[in-house]
C-alpha cells in the first residue's frame, strides 16, 4: 500500500501529487510512473526511490489535500502479455550476403526498462547503406554477436523508465539509435532507447516515412548547415539527388534559400527531383558534370558540393567548387585522391560522418541529433519537408531489402514494416 496525496497550486491549475510509498522496491515505482505518465496532461517531473517519494504534476483543479491509498500489484512488472516478453527480431548471424539476416525470437529488451529509457513498439525501421556495410564486413563491435541491425526506427512508447520526464505511454516517436553491434538496433518488434536520443514522431506523416527519415536528416543537416555552413543565395551542387540523403539535402537546401544543381541518371529521377524544387538537374551520364556547374554559375563555381556517392566523384567535383568554396563528403577520400585542384583552388574540405556520436557515446551530440529530428518534424507537419518511400517490405523480408539497395538504383528509402500501422 502508498499514500498519496493531492495538492493544487491556484495559479497554474496544476495539483502536485505527492505519492509516499512504504516498502516498495523499484519495479513497483516505475509502474506507478507508467500508470500516471499515461493520463492525460500529466507530467512525471522526478522520483526518489530512496525515500520512495514520487512527485507529479497534473493538470486539473483542485483546492484541497486529500489522501488516497493505492495497491500496488506485487507480481506484473509490465502491461506486456506473455507472448510480447519473447519477439521477433532480424539477427545478423555472421558477416556476409543479405541471406545471413534471419529472423528469430529474442526475449523483449525493455522488461522493464532502464531509469531514462523508453520501450518503444516499432512499427517500422529505416534500410540504410550502412546496415549492408555492416551486414558484408561486420559490425564496429565484432564480439557481440548475434546482432540486430537497422539505425532508424519509429514506433509507440509503450513502457517508460522511472525518471523519464519528456515522453509517456502511447507517444508516438522516431530516432536514430543503436544497429552498430552494441545497442540493439530497430529491425526488430521492441528496442528500448534513452529519452534524451529520442523525438516526436510528425503527426502528418506515416510510421513508415517517420522511420525512413532519421539517419538521412541528420546527415544533410549536418553535411549542409553544420559542416559546409550554407547561407541563403548560395549555389550547392548535391550529387544523387533521387537517392536518400539527396533527396532531403534538396530540400534542406531550399529551406536555408540556396540554389540546387543536383545529378541523376534517368529521366525519372528528374522528374523527382524537379518536384523538390531542384533548380538545375544535370544527367551525369550524358553530360560532363563538372562543366555543366560552371555554366549554372557563369564559370565560377558552385559555392558548395555535396558528395553522397564517393570514389571519383568525390576529387572529380573540386573543379566544379569556386575558389575558396566548400566540398562535404558522406564517404571516406579514396587513398588515390588527387588533392592537387582542391588545393589550388583552397577548398575548405568537410567529412561528414552522422555516426560518430554513437560510435564514441557523445551523449550531447545525440541530444543535437533529437533536437535536429525535432526541427525537421516541424516543418513536415507544416508541409515544408518531405520524406520518399520508394519501398516496403515486412520484417522477414530484409534480405531482400537489403539485395535491392545493393543495386544503386533505388529512389527515396527503403522501409522494413515491422507490426501493422
């Protein structure tokens, strides 16, 4: 048993409800946690389970202090059923071709979970060319294996740790977390992730464009604003504009005011990409690259380029930058890369690698990783930013979602639908 107690405060109609807990261990406070997280306009702000104190603030009206005693359930830790305690994942068994992805039963990640995580429900991961990388060479952590890959996901908060402040049961969110070989990734039923990494899902868009949208923002982002510095009435080339990261760094770009020249390979993707508002589509196949942004821009040079494909592409673009401009690159310089034009020309080169904070467990940088997704959420509500989805397939079938983006050619993202929207 607990006593609780309500208390208003008159100038923000809030009642603070005070819940003081006479031997109770810590499962049974974070089932308290989850019980009045889950009522509407209703704020955990903190708990003390050392002297098994929990406050909260719920907005309703009220003017007077009254206790009200509570039974804790002694046994349920969690509102899962039986059956959700073991789930479905894809196990990456060894490194190798798509067929090493098998599905397979896992006991359920988050029972309960951590103190600042959140169990979440995928309803859909993000396929992205790091998870093949990962699946053909292995994962940064060779040792921990089985692993689940998948960066992105999007889903339902159904279970949040004790100190959980910002999220409650039912959320709808997306992130980018976890899928590297340490932390499970999302290709799975249930992960669980920190509050802090996490953002809300837009309300205007499916689970499946949510889930396709993370990784791919960020890297824009940060290859645009943060590492190339783009300012409005600037000229940028970005190379692949149908692909994933290209075709959100069109859109990016249009938001800050830049003007775009982007690559394609088909008349398709064109047509794509003119549908983002690209201003200059060159078909690299049949016309020199290089020259066509010289001409876009009187001969000078685009004042930014952006490579989202790498290998040549990446030196074969120094001529297309003014002097003094900048050049970004999602993939490592090759080792025989010509630096003889970029240094002529003083290019500022910039390596952009969204990864990193994971990788190095920057706790700040994933946070600026969730503000960014926070920002973009926005303006897709608002109908400013759009996510693709070129594909679908269910959860069984990522080694076959994986074999499609091998070939190079997909337009948009590539999303594993994991329990029904």
């Amino acid at each position: 048993m607990s006593t609780m107690g309500t208390l208003c405060d008159r100038t923000t109609s809030t009642v603070r409800i005070i819940l003081l807990c006479d031997r109770v261990n810590d499962r049974q406070i974070t089932m308290l946690i989850q019980l009045f997280s889950s009522f509407r306009n209703t704020q955990v702000l903190r708990h003390r389970n050392k002297c098994t104190k929990v406050y909260i603030y719920h907005r309703i009206k009220a003017i007077a202090l009254f206790p009200i005693a509570v039974k804790l359930p002694k046994e349920s830790t969690s509102s899962l059923s039986a059956k959700e305690k073991v789930v479905k994942a894809v196990l990456m068994t060894a490194a190798g071709n798509p067929e090493v992805l098998q599905v397979q039963e896992i006991p359920n990640p988050g029972i309960p979970p951590g103190e600042t995580e959140l169990l979440v429900r995928l309803m859909a991961a993000g396929v992205n060319p790091i998870d093949t990388k990962l699946r053909k060479r292995g994962t940064f952590y060779p040792d921990n294996m089985p692993a689940i890959l998948g960066c992105d996901g999007a889903g339902v908060v159904e279970a949040v740790g004790a100190a959980v402040q910002r999220f409650r049961v039912g959320d709808e969110v997306y992130f980018c977390n976890g899928g590297l070989g340490a932390h499970q990734g999302n290709y799975a039923e249930f992960t669980v992730v920190d509050e802090r990494f996490v953002a809300r899902k837009p309300a205007s868009v499916s689970f499946a464009e949510a889930a396709a949208a993370p990784l791919v923002l960020i890297t824009a982002w940060e290859a645009l604003y943060e590492r190339g510095r783009l300012e409005p009435g600037e000229k940028v080339l970005i190379h692949a504009g149908a692909g994933g990261v290209g075709h959100v760094a069109i859109q990016l770009a249009k938001l800050k005011g830049a003007d775009v020249c982007t690559t394609v390979s088909s008349q398709e993707k064109a047509n794509f990409v003119k549908q983002l508002n690209a201003d200059e589509v060159i078909f690299y196949k049949q016309t020199d690259f290089v020259q066509a942004a010289l001409d876009w821009t009187g001969g000078e040079g685009v004042d930014l380029a952006f490579d989202t494909v790498g290998g040549e592409t990446f030196h074969k673009t120094f001529p297309a930058v003014r002097v003094y401009g900048d050049i970004v690159t999602i993939l490592e310089p090759d080792a025989n890369t010509v630096w003889k034009t970029a240094r002529n020309r003083n290019l500022r080169i910039g390596l952009e690698l969204m990864l990193t904070p994971m990788v190095q467990k920057m706790v700040s940088a994933q946070q600026h990783h969730a503000e960014i997704l926070e920002q973009s959420a926005t303006w897709i509500d608002e109908g400013k930013l759009k996510i693709h989805v070129g594909h679908k397939f269910s959860l069984a079938e990522a080694a076959k979602a994986h074999q499609l983006l091998e070939t190079g050619s997909v337009t948009g993202k590539i999303v594993l639908l994991i329990n029904d929207e």
